[in-house]
C-alpha cells in the first residue's frame, strides 16, 4: 500500500520507491529505501505535508512524493 | 601553491561550524574557475603549511541533479585538490554513509569527521570508529564542532594525510564523477559491522517540543506569536542603542568633521557635512537594530525551528503555488532580498524559482525596516510603534501571497518538496554574531557606495543651480517635485518625499538620508522636521509605498542574473510599483474620506 494510507503515529516497512529519478535519489539519501522503517510522525494542517521519521532522520515530504514510496503495513 | 583541502557533507551536518572552527574568522568567498557561485575558502595553518580550506555546499547525493550537487561536481573536475574531508552527522550515519562510499570511490586521500558525536549519544548511537577506519582504510575521527572537541586530533591527522601525494588526476575524477547506480549492500554490510542504535530513534526532547510547536491547531497562531515578540525585542533593545550611536555621531561631527571641514569653500563644507556626513550618519545609526536582527535570525535558524516554520505553512504555499522553503526564504528576505533571491537556487523548477523570485523582494528588508522605524519613532506613541510594524509585516505578507496567486497560472511547477527537519539545538552565541557581522559587513559593502551616490546626488539637486535657496522650489529638487508632484499628491505625499522615493530605487537605504538632506536638516532634527511635514495618516500612506514599490536595483540586478529574463525583471518592476500606487491611494483615499 502507499506511504500516504498510513495513520499519524504508524510505522511500516518500506517495500519499493518508485518515481522520478531525482525524487527516488533524494528520498534513498534520506534513507528511504526497500527495508526500512518509515515512521509517519504527524502530518500539517490544510492538507499539508507529512512529517516522517526514518532511523535519526526527520523530514517532511507533500502528499504527492509520499505516494512514490510503497510500504508494507505491520512492520516496525 | 599551497595545498588545498575541501570539505564534504550533508545539509545538517555541521559542516559550517568546522570550517569556521578550523580556520577562525577569516574566511572570503573565493570564486573559481568554472564555477558560477562563490565558495568560501580559508587559510589554515597545519604544522609548518598553511592549507587551503575549502568549504563546498552541502549535498545530499554525489551524483544528485540538484544545483548545489553540480556545482560539487565541477569543482571537483576542475580544481585540483590534495585531500577531502567527508563531515557525516553521527547520529545520522545510517544513511550519511552513502555519501562517504561515493566519496571513497573518487580515490582521493580522505578521512572522515563524525560529527555532534555528542548528539549521536544523546540519540543512543554508538560507532566503532577503529573497526570503521580499518574497513574504509582511511581515518574516521569523533568530533563535536560546536563543542570544539576532537580538533586536535583532526588537525594532526589532516598533517599527517597531506604528506601523501593525491594520485588521481582531474580527467580521471571526471569520469569517476559520471552516475551510477545505488550500491546498498556495502554501506549495510558496514553498518552492521559497526554501528550499534537503538530501535526507535528519537531525541526525545524534539519529540516533546515539536509536540507543542507543529501542533495542527496552535502551531501556526505560536509561530506568529514568536515572531511578533522577537519583533518587539528587537525593537526595545535596539531603540537607545539606535539614539546612542547618532548621539556620537553628532559629537563627532562637531567635535572633528565640522572643524576640519572649515576650510574648504562654503559649497565643499556643505557637501561634505550636509550630505555625505549626516546621510552616512542616518544610515550608520541604523546598524545596531541591523545586528540586531541577524543575531535574531541567525539564532531561530540555529535552533531548528526556521525548518518547522517552513513545515507548518507548507500546506498553505502549495496552495498559492509556492513551497515551505518559499516562506523560509522569504524569511531570509527580511534581511536583504538579495541573499533570499540568490536562494532560490535550491530549486530545480524553473517556473516555482520565478514565481519564488517575483514575491521575494515584498519581504520587508532591513532597508526599509530602517526607514519605518524612523517613521513610527517619529509619529507614533510607543505604545502602538509595534503594533504599527506588525502591520506592515502582515500587509507584506499579504501584498506577496497576493502576488503569487495573481502568477501562480504564468508559473506553475511539479517540484518535489522535501526538507529535513534538524533536532532542536540550543544556538550558539559565537555562530549567531559571526552571522550578524557577515551580514552587516555585507551590508555596508554592498550598500556604502549606493548610499553615498544617492545622498550626494541628493544633495546636489537640492544646493543646485548655484546660489539657490537649499530645496527650495527653484533648486532642481523643487523643479522635479514640482514636475512628479501631482503623481503623489493623490497619495498625500509632500513633493519632496516623491523625490526621496525616486531615490530610494538605488537603494531604500537612501530614503532616510535623502529625506534629511531635502530638509535640510542634521540626522538630530530629521524627527521634528518629519513631524512638521506630515501627519501620521501620511506617513503611514508613505511607508506602505516604500514597503511595495519596485525592487531596489541590487534587488533588481540579482533577479535577473538568476533569472536571465529580462521579462520577469520588468514585470517584477512594473508590478511592485502598480501594486504600491493602488495600495497606497486607497489607505489615503479611505483614511481622509473617514476624516482622519
């Protein structure tokens, strides 16, 4: 399922970023890739963005980019 | 030639304070051949050499497509280098790892610096450095930058590294530079065998605080309540030492100008008292609140919470077509539009860095803060002075969201949007006024000249032709106030302020001098004089003016070396100065309808 499916407070593994190459380039030297866990931590009023967790690593990321990164729910 | 070293690093990592703590205060941008953006550059002595230090932007990817990795690229092609210095955040070397491998694989001499290796504890990371070194093959170093710790140790494995001549010539790093392909399972394989964290990463502190201040509801409303406190701090520390300093500068000008200036002729003596003197004087007396607001600044962008601001009002950007670093860098705006207009950079698309570029100079810059200031010292009671200036914050909030909803159509752009969001960190007193003095210095280097032209030519139109009674309807400024007056009357503008304004467009640091010059008066008595000459429903007509019309010309000349279109300077132009009329008339218009 997509990233954006997840609730606030939720993790899941990811399975596959796909999209954009430069996207895809920025989002793995984030950390975002296949194995990891993603953490989505709150996401911004009017529809904003989300603000994500992965390892020691915060950023927040549009609706539309967290749609490039599927996950697998359940993980941790 | 000296040997030269280049830093390396992610966005975050701390690498500005390394190089700031490795070379002290006396960094320069240098610009290099090939490369279309300074770099800063410092000496640094290393036993009996003194090293060039190069501190190269900060990036993400080696072989990323974003400006700041292409400009990594070329430097790296074309400037030939001895070692490289890769800083990785420690509490981050999950992922940072990636950057050291593509570094490694360059085949320069290298180490690398684990960086706020405090911050890593407090994360519960913990690297086996000597096991790390020994897989990579070159040194790996704890260091805590801001902490100067592990310096050192840095500095004598640097020696120590540069005795080894780089082997790989730059055709060679050229090639080695070209794309390839993610290799994950080394930077696994090497985090497995070193590193140790725990489960769920998270400083609690940042959680705790970013619970409280990205808050879907009370977020937004805080982060407009911080700005207005920091606003009216400013404001209250900055007002007597703003009188202190015009205090000296009257003194020294009776005390040692004046007396040496005696014995030029009459025209000369005026010349150089009534314009170059009391117009530098005007602008000099501003600086504190200047310094003041860097230091202000630069401590919000230490703390992490400049990032959080773009976060909170991200959502409403995308709306008007902009993003979160749009709204940061409007911020940055606030202190000169050219370093934000230069920052746009950071985009990729095209069209978001026009739409960017167009709004940017509404950000109510340093230059204008000083003519407002000025203003509402002299027409409002103190009491209502930061309320007055909140005001005209909102309304160039306003005139900007305005303007990028009237272009967002012209402008549109797809642009993926991704920030990091640092942890909190408590700022540090030596960074935040080494910003400030950056700031100023740039400041009066960039403005200095401008300033003096503009009041010189001031100056003149008012004492000229010769004999004249000074600014009197004869002078030339009185003929050209005559000639525009009926263009401002509508906006109860005095004849003379039109002429400031005209001025203004140089640089708006010239409204305030020029407007003491056209009065013929010293910096001490510009408040009378202004008191004399309008009524706060004027002034305010005049100051919403100054805030929107035109972009100053280094505004202006920056737009368009970024943007390369004459097309968008023009409607930059055409548009701020339709936008300020329209303003302007209609606060005037309505405020004297309603008898005020």
């Amino acid at each position: 399922m997509k990233l954006s499916c997840l609730r606030c407070g939720e993790s899941a593994s990811v399975t596959c970023v796909e999209g954009d190459a430069c996207l895809v380039r920025r989002l793995h030297a984030l950390g975002v890739h296949p194995g990891r866990a993603v953490n989505v931590v709150r996401r911004a009023a009017f529809n904003g963005p989300l603000h994500l967790r992965v390892g020691s690593t915060e950023f927040f990321l549009r609706s539309r980019e967290a749609d490039a990164i599927s996950v697998q729910g359940g993980a941790a | 030639m000296p040997k030269r070293i280049a830093l390396l690093g992610m966005p975050n990592t701390g690498k500005s304070t390394l190089f700031n703590r490795l070379t002290g205060a006396q960094a320069r941008t240098g610009n290099w051949p090939g490369l279309t953006v300074e770099l800063l550059a410092a000496k640094l002595p290393l036993g009996a050499d003194l090293v060039e230090l190069v501190d190269l932007p900060g990036i993400y990817d080696l072989h990323g497509m974003t400006e700041d990795e292409h400009v990594v690229r070329r430097f790296l092609e074309r400037v030939s280098l001895d070692f490289l210095v890769v800083v990785l955040n420690a509490a981050q070397i999950d992922r940072q790892i990636n950057l050291l491998l593509q570094a490694k694989a360059l085949g320069i001499p290298m180490l690398a610096v684990l960086n706020m290796s405090d911050e890593a504890k407090r994360f519960g990371v913990t690297i086996d450095t000597a096991r790390l070194s020994a897989a990579l093959g070159f040194p790996v170093l704890e260091v805590s930058a801001r902490r100067a710790e592990g310096l050192e140790l840095l500095r004598q494995a640097l020696t120590r590294g540069l005795q080894v001549e780089n082997p790989v010539s730059l055709a060679e790093l050229a090639q080695r530079l070209a794309p390839e392909e993610i290799v994950q399972e080394e930077a696994d394989a090497l985090l497995r065998m070193t590193v140790k964290s725990p489960r769920e990463l998270s400083d609690g502190m940042s959680a705790r605080l970013d619970r409280v201040l990205l808050h879907p509801l009370w977020g937004l409303p805080l982060f407009f309540l911080s700005l207005l406190l920091l606003f009216q701090f400013i404001f209250t520390v900055g007002a007597p030492l703003q009188d202190a300093v015009a205090y000296l500068l009257d003194r020294l000008r009776d005390a040692i100008v004046q007396p040496v200036a005696h014995v030029l002729p009459p025209f000369g003596e005026g010349l150089l008292i009534g314009g170059i003197y009391d117009g530098l004087a005007t602008v000099a007396s501003f600086l504190p609140i200047i310094a003041l607001f860097f230091i202000v600044m630069s401590a919000v962008e230490d703390s992490g919470y400049l990032a959080r601001a773009a976060f909170l009002v991200d959502g409403f950007m995308a709306r008007i077509g902009l993003d979160g670093r749009g709204f940061v860098l409007h911020l940055f705006g606030m202190g000169c539009n050219v370093p934000a207009v230069m920052g746009t950079r950071v985009m990729r698309s095209p069209a978001l860095r026009a739409l960017t570029m167009l709004v940017l100079p509404f950000a109510l810059c340093a230059a204008r803060l000083q003519v407002f200031i000025f203003l509402i010292a002299a027409l409002f009671a103190p009491v209502q002075a930061a309320l007055v200036l909140f005001s005209l914050y909102v309304l160039s909030l306003l005139a900007a969201v305005l303007t990028a909803v009237v272009f967002k159509r012209r402008y549109h752009s797809v642009e993926p949007v991704i920030l990091e969001l640092p942890p909190y960190r408590l700022p540090q007193f030596g960074t935040m006024f080494k910003a400030a003095w950056g700031e100023i210095s740039g400041f009066l280097q960039r403005a200095t000249s401008f300033i003096v032209i503009g009041v010189v030519a001031i100056w003149l139109l008012t004492h000229l032709p010769w004999g004249v009674e000074p600014a009197s309807p004869a002078s030339f400024a009185g003929q050209l106030s005559a000639a525009v007056g009926f263009i401002f009357a509508p906006l109860g503008f005095d004849a003379l302020l039109g002429v400031a304004l005209l001025f203004g467009f140089i640089a708006k640091e010239i409204v305030l001098g020029g407007l003491a010059v056209l009065y013929s008066v010293p910096e001490e008595g510009l408040t009378e004089a202004v008191r004399l000459h309008m009524d706060w429903v004027q002034a305010y007509s005049f100051m919403l003016f100054t805030l929107l019309y035109t972009p100053c010309v280094s505004t202006l000349a920056a737009i368009q070396a970024e943007g390369k279109s004459w097309r968008l300077t023009m409607t930059s132009v055409l548009w701020s100065v339709g936008l300020a009329y329209a303003v302007s008339f209609a606060f005037y218009q309505t405020a004297r309808a309603l008898g005020f």
